[in-house]
C-alpha cells in the first residue's frame, strides 16, 4: 500500500479545513446538511451565553466535544486562543460523530484568523489520566497544546484507534504535548487494515512516565515526520511499528530503557538522534525487535547507556540497519556495514532547537548516506528537496539525519601541470623507469578519473576518486586488468590517457599519452674525458657533449660554475637557493662586495651560515624572489627545494624586456591555458626553450636545461 499517495489524496480532502496554522481561514458558508461542515466554536473569553455558534461560541471545549457527539452534522470544531483549565474528561469521539471529526485551534476571537503562535490554544488536563479519544473516524488534530495529565491511571494524552474502521485517514499536526505524567503513551495512533494516518510536525518535550510509557507510539501504516521529541524520561520515547514510517524527526535529549523501539516492519530514515541515555535492562538507543526494520540514513551522536547505540533483540534476524552516522556514542566501539563515523559540526549538540542540529558545513557526514525512494523522502525539516549535492563533489545524494544540506556553490575545477615522466618507460623489471607517474594539479576538490586507454577500453589508474585541491599523482606499472578480470601487460606502445576531474561547479578534462618501450636500457655512465677533451675543465662533461657551447657560456657570466669536486653534474636538479644565484649573475644585479642582508635574515630558515645567503637576500630586496605565503611552509624558504620547469621558466623570462604572451595562450600540449605560467610556456614554445611537445612543467630543471636556456636567450639578443 502506498502510504504517499494515500496521504496526499486524504490531504486533497482537507483543504478546505487543514489550512495552514498561520494562514487566515475564511467563514464558510455552506448548507450544513448539503456539505456536511458545520462548524462549533469555541471561546473560554466569551462572556454571554454560548451556543457554538461564531457569534455566541462555547466557552468550554467539554461542550462542544458533547454536542458534536450527538449531532453528526457537525464534524468541525474551532477553538480561539486560551488557557481551558476547567474540562470535564476524556472526551471519547466515536463513530456517532458521523465518518470525520476535525478539530482546529489557533483561532482569534473573531473566528477570522488562525495563528496557533499567536493565540496557543492551552488545555490543562489538570490530573486526568487520559484527554481526548478517537475510534473509527476520519479527521484531524491540529494546533492544540495538552499538558497537566497524572499518572494515576492508564491512558493516553491523545489517542486515536481506527483498527476496526474502513479507509478512513487521520492527521495529528502542529500540536504540543508538554509536562503530562502518565503510565501510558502520550500519544498513540494505531491503524490497520486500508486505514492510513500521518503524524507531523507535533512537539513533545518534558513527558515523563513513572513506570511504562511512550512519549509516541505509531502503529500500523502510520507517517510521523517532522515531530521534535525531547527532554522525555518515558520507558520507550518513540515507538514505531507494524509497518509505520518515521522520517525527519528530532529525537533530543531523551531518557529510557529504549529511546527508539523499532518492532515489526518500522522504516526509519532521515531522523536526528542526539544526546540521548537509554537504561534498563533492555537498553538501546535504538531497540530493534520482531524483524522486518528498515533503519537508514539516521544521525546517532552523542547518546550514552549501558550498550550499544543500536541493538537487536534474540527474536529480530533480518532488520537493516545502514548508512547511519555514529559518532561519540557511549558503546559504540565498532561501526559495522556501511555505517559511518564522521563528525557532524552541530552548532550546538546540546541544544533542543532543530537549527542548531543542522550538519555544519564541511561535515564528511555531508552526502554519505543513501538515496531513498523520493516518493517516501522528498524533503528533510526544513523544507529542503532531498537528495542535494551539499559537498559539490558526487552528485544529488542525501544526507544522514533530519537536515539536508543546500547544493554546495563551488568553483568548477581546472586542470593544470599535468605531465608523464618518465616516457618512455619501461616496465621490464631491470630496476631502470620501469614505472611512469602521471602527474597534475586541480584548482578545487574535485572527484578525479585518470584513465588509460587499452583496446579501446578506459582502464582506471584513479577510478573517481575524491581529492582536495592541490597536486596529485598516480604510478602505472604497465598492468592492467582485463575484461576477465585477468592481470595483463600492456604490450609496446603509445597510449592515450584521459584525465578528468569535476565538482558540483562543472568539470575540466585532459588527454595526453604514455609510451611503454621495454628496450629501454639504463645508459652507461660515460668515461671521464681525458683533461684535453673536458668541457670548460669539468670533469665529467666532455668537449663533444652538445651543450658543451651552453655549459661555456653560463660558466663564462658566473651564473654557474660547478661543484667544488670539479663536476659539472649535468643531470642534477636545480634547487632554489641555486636557481636564486643563477637568476641574480645572469642579469647582472649581484656584487660580491655587497652586504645585500645587514644582518637581517630574510627567511627563518636561511641562516648566516648558509652559502646562498646574500644571494637571498639580493633576490627579496629586487622581489625575484619570495617565500611560501601559506600551508605547512609558510614563512620559509626553502632553499634545498627543488625548482619545476615551469618555476623556472617563470623565474627567467620575468627579467626580459619583452611582453610576455597572454596567460590564455595556447602552447605546449600538457600546459591548459589560463594557468599562472601559460604565458611563459608560449614564450618558452615560440623560441625553443624546452623542446619538444610536452613542457613537462611539474618535472624537476636539470642543469643542463637550464644552461641550454639560458644559452639560447643569449643567441635570441633577450640576455
């Protein structure tokens, strides 16, 4: 049976009644006996002699519940703003009434506007053990606040029975049950059969009972949402059974043996369940018994007893519970299935307001429970449409808890520094690039794909996996795993790899390739050249290398200038205390007989000491040079670091007299446009710099790269 649309059909049927409790509700003027809506009013204010009638109301409840009792015609009744504290209990509305019994409250004295805020309606119970009892009807409860029951008898605060009707459909809405003291249920609403009921938006806080008792008890098919339960100290706070629907509440504060008695067919979702303490012998914040429960997407935090947040009776083997959030549970020492353990940033975990208990921004609890039929939850508390992307990575998915968070408004992210090193590589075992890293960096979180295309198949290298904004990295070893699932080496051969990343902001995407040759071999270092045939005297750079010219010239301006063991070390990576030197004796703009420091330190981790000190210091006082602004390393240096190709190149050409190429340039095939350095790479392209068709510009600068840069520049006129 589809409780929605039942629902939502027996809603249609009301509205002309069930108006909101803050909407004004016009006179009616029907023929009572054609339309069946008569309507009794009720006004304890009212100082003549009332009839019921709007003119000359009831001043007491206990009246009107009589007369409606013995005239079937009217089904309504209305009932001004007041304290009603001299009633005659309980008031039994059975099947003489006639098939419907609506009661509203929140009116004004003129009958003309309905505000249950503004004019509460107060019913003292003042010691009864039970107030108001509805069998076999249709109708609806709404805007009324009972309080003031006793526990010296059994009983409910509001009960309503319709196990022996035919398809009639019941509404207890917008009330507040408080500070009523009983043995029994507060409120309980059982239905069987083709009969339906909904149970929403109802508080119930400081009930207690002395011995058995339940806050609310739904049975049978049965919704109750958007209710607020706290502060009750009852045996069992909420009861939900026999094939009942609990979604969106606020369960806060609690005390008993079983705060939440899941029995026999109970779908619980989407509740918020928060600082509760189950005791007894039975204990469990939620009691699973009977089987056949449905327990998902629920918040389970900071709740405290004897055991373990959640417990299954001996009787109960095929309840779910999943994809509920524990966290900082007394008992709860392992969070089994696809529970989660995440924390929920409440604003406040103490609070009874249900705005406090909203899942903060950037909890991982965001997103992590599981999409249930949208025709069951469409909304959470709030009023929010359920499923929304709140975290802006992985699409619409709900929220655990009574709160969905609002789509995230993130930045789509952009792809950038994307190179392959080493390519070729060769996966041969030999110890030599027998591995390629495929590197990048995104601009925003984002869930990051890295696929590599085998027989046209996209084989996943990082399978849509969420990463922070940053540089990032994958290693292939030339395996790959087959349609049957067998373990396969790629054979020799270029493949295309596609790179993709996107966030609830849009999505960026690049392609770009990796060879595999396993002829590869280590080279040999070469001999040490024989003093006549070395390259500008360096003891291991020969005359016939072909940066020899290159090598020559950066030795003959000082920029560099070798190793004090004679060495050129061509294929050693430039550090930045190096590149700073470098930069500072190319373009002339350092002296040795300058103090460029004054005995200020221009880093913290650039003492005195430290050969490159002045070198530092000269490269801040012309702003060549700066430290880390943020992260782990800000404020330092970091002198020993090494300096990537597009650093650089950067680093460079920002001392040339020529206007760089705009950032939106296109160039080299692994550099996007609009990155910080994408005009520098352009420059780099049209002039040679680095050849080839990838600038690789994540990989470290060799040595002799930066001589051959440096080199060309002089040729080009530029230094």
């Amino acid at each position: 049976m589809n409780r929605i649309f039942k629902t939502i059909a027996w809603i249609g049927l009301l509205v002309i009644g069930a108006q909101s409790a803050f909407a004004a509700l016009p006179p009616l003027q029907y023929d009572c006996k054609t339309y069946n809506t008569c309507i009794l009013y009720v006004d304890d204010s009212y100082q003549g002699v009332g009839g019921g009638t709007k003119d000359a109301p009831y001043r007491s409840i206990t009246a009107a519940m009589n007369s409606v009792q013995g005239l079937e015609d009217y089904t309504r009744i209305y009932i001004a703003g007041g304290t009603y504290d001299s009633e005659t209990f309980p008031w039994n509305l059975g099947p003489t009434v006639g098939n419907e019994v609506r009661i509203y409250g929140g009116y004004d004295s003129t009958f003309t506007t309905r505000d249950s805020k503004q004019y509460p309606v107060n019913i003292d119970a003042a010691g009864a053990s039970e107030v108001l009892d509805i069998d076999d009807l249709a109708g609806i409860v709404d805007g009324l606040t009972f309080y003031g029951t006793s526990s010296a008898g059994t009983g409910q605060v509001l009960d309503v029975d319709n196990t022996a009707a035919t398809s009639n459909n019941f509404i207890v809405s917008n009330n507040i049950f408080r500070n009523n003291n009983g043995n029994d249920s507060v409120v309980r609403v059982s239905v069987s059969g083709s009969n339906t009921a909904v149970v929403e938006n109802n508080i119930f806080r400081n009930n207690e009972s002395t011995s058995t008792g339940t806050a609310l008890a739904v049975i049978g098919e049965v919704e109750a949402r958007n209710n607020l339960l706290y502060a009750n100290a009852m045996e069992q706070v909420f009861v939900c059974g026999l094939d009942s629907l609990a979604v969106n509440n606020y369960i806060l504060g609690n005390s008993g043996e079983k705060v939440v008695a899941a029995v026999l067919g109970c779908s619980f979702y989407h509740n918020t369940v928060v600082d509760n303490d189950s005791l007894g012998p039975e204990p469990g914040i939620v009691y699973l018994q009977s089987g056949g429960n449905d327990v998902k997407n629920n918040i389970l935090a900071y709740n405290s007893g004897n055991a373990p947040t959640y417990v299954h009776s001996s009787n109960d083997t095929t309840s779910v519970f999943d994809y509920n959030v524990q966290y900082n549970n007394v008992g709860d020492t392992t969070i089994e299935d696809n529970n989660i353990d995440c924390d929920p940033l409440f604003v406040n975990k103490d609070s009874t307001d249900p705005e406090d208990l909203q899942l903060g921004e950037g909890s991982d609890c965001i997103d992590a429970g599981t999409n249930i039929n949208p025709n069951i939850v469409a909304i959470d508390y709030f009023g929010t449409s359920r499923p929304a992307d709140g975290d802006g990575l992985s699409g619409a998915q709900s929220d655990p808890g009574a709160y969905e968070a609002l789509d995230a408004q993130i930045d789509a992210p952009v792809i950038s520094a994307l190179s392959v090193s080493p390519d070729p590589f060769s996966p041969n075992a030999d110890g030599y690039q027998d591995t390629s890293t495929i590197a990048l960096t995104i601009s925003e979180t984002a869930t990051v794909s890295v696929d590599v295309i085998i027989n046209n198949s996209k084989i996943p290298l990082i399978d849509n996996q969420i990463y922070p904004a940053g540089p990032l990295s994958v290693v292939w070893d030339g395996v790959y795993t087959d349609n049957s699932n067998n373990q396969v080496e790629a054979s020799d051969g270029t493949y295309d790899l596609e790179i993709g990343a996107s966030n609830g902001g849009g999505a960026d995407d690049m392609v770009t390739s990796v060879t595999i040759d396993r002829t590869l071999e280590e080279p040999t270092e070469p001999e040490e050249p024989a003093p006549g045939e070395q390259c500008a005297g360096y003891t291991d750079v020969s005359a016939s290398h072909p940066s020899c010219d290159a090598i020559e010239y950066v030795q003959s301006i000082g920029a560099m200038t070798g190793n004090p063991d004679g060495t050129f070390a061509p294929n050693q990576l430039l550090q930045r205390d190096q590149v700073a030197k470098i930069s500072l004796e190319t373009f002339g703009l350092f002296s040795d007989t300058e103090d460029y420091c004054g005995g200020n330190d221009p880093f913290p981790d650039v003492p005195p000491a430290q050969w490159s000190y002045e070198y530092i210091c000269r490269g801040v006082d012309v702003g060549m040079i700066t430290g880390y602004e943020a992260g782990a390393d800000a404020g330092m240096y970091r002198p020993a670091r090494e300096v990537n190709r597009a650093e650089f190149l950067a680093l460079i050409l920002r001392n040339l007299s020529d206007t760089m190429p705009a950032d939106s340039s296109t160039s080299y095939s692994d550099v996007e446009p609009n990155q910080w350095f994408s005009g520098f790479a352009r420059y780099s392209l049209d002039n040679d710099l680095f050849t080839g068709p990838n600038l690789m510009p994540t990989n470290g600068t060799k040595r002799v790269e930066v001589a051959d840069v440096l080199y060309k520049l002089h040729n080009l006129g530029k230094i």
